[in-house]
C-alpha cells in the first residue's frame, strides 16, 4: 500500500541518495543562478564555469524533494564537457519521463530550468573578453 506517498523511480532514487556534483564553484568564468524560494519548497541554484563556451565543472544547491535534487545533481552530471547553451540539455517533458515525475510537480521543473538558464548566462558573460 502507497499511503500517498510519491513511489520514485530508481534513477530518481539514485540521484537523490548520491547527489553527485552538489557543491559550490568558486574561480574563474563561474556564474550562478537560482530559481524559486525556500518558502515556496523548492530553490535550486546552480554554478557553472564555462571555457571556451563548454561547460567544464557544474554544481548545484538544492532544497526540494527528491525529484528536484535528482534532477538538478542530474543536469550538474550531464553537463561535463558539453556546449554552454542557456536550455536544459533534455526538453521538460523528456526530464519528466526520465525521472518519472508526476504532472502536478512539472512546476517545479521550471524552477530547475530558470535557475539552469540564469546561471549558463551569468557564466558566459563571465567567460567572454573585455574589450577595450
């Protein structure tokens, strides 16, 4: 029996338990972003480096439930050595089915991809050459 309790998925489970690259960046090129509120349940921050437009170390902070956390430690992973564009790697709907998320918690995925988008944009501006 459920009991109401939300039945998450191992992938989920696993992220959640190991939370790899949760943590802070400090150094060059490095941007942060956050989304959502502490108040609210959910607020993620991530920070980012960016060299030569390709993200080599990302992390996260996160308060949330275990879908949040998992996701957030998920895109941290992912992100290793690829393009610094400002977009999830994944469409919305292709987390949610990766990670099993039910519909009423798509909302917070959007927390994810506002904080993910900030701090991919904070990073590349850090990471670009003043010219004088």
């Amino acid at each position: 029996m459920n009991h109401g309790r939300v039945p998450y998925s191992e992938l989920t489970l696993r992220y959640f338990r190991d939370a790899p690259n949760a943590g802070v960046l400090h150094g060059p090129n490095i941007g942060f972003g956050t989304a959502g509120t502490r108040g609210c349940g959910t607020e993620v921050r991530f920070h980012v480096q960016v060299v030569d437009d390709r993200i080599p170390v990302a992390r996260f902070q996160a308060y949330g439930c275990p879908h949040v956390i998992a996701v957030a430690a998920w895109l941290s992973e992912h992100s290793t050595g690829k393009p610094a564009n400002a977009a999830l790697p994944e469409s919305i709907q292709a987390l949610q089915a990766r990670f099993s998320l039910p519909a009423e918690k798509l909302g917070r995925l959007l927390i994810v991809e506002d904080a993910w988008i900030a701090a991919i944009r904070a990073a590349v501006t850090k990471s670009k050459p003043v010219l004088e």
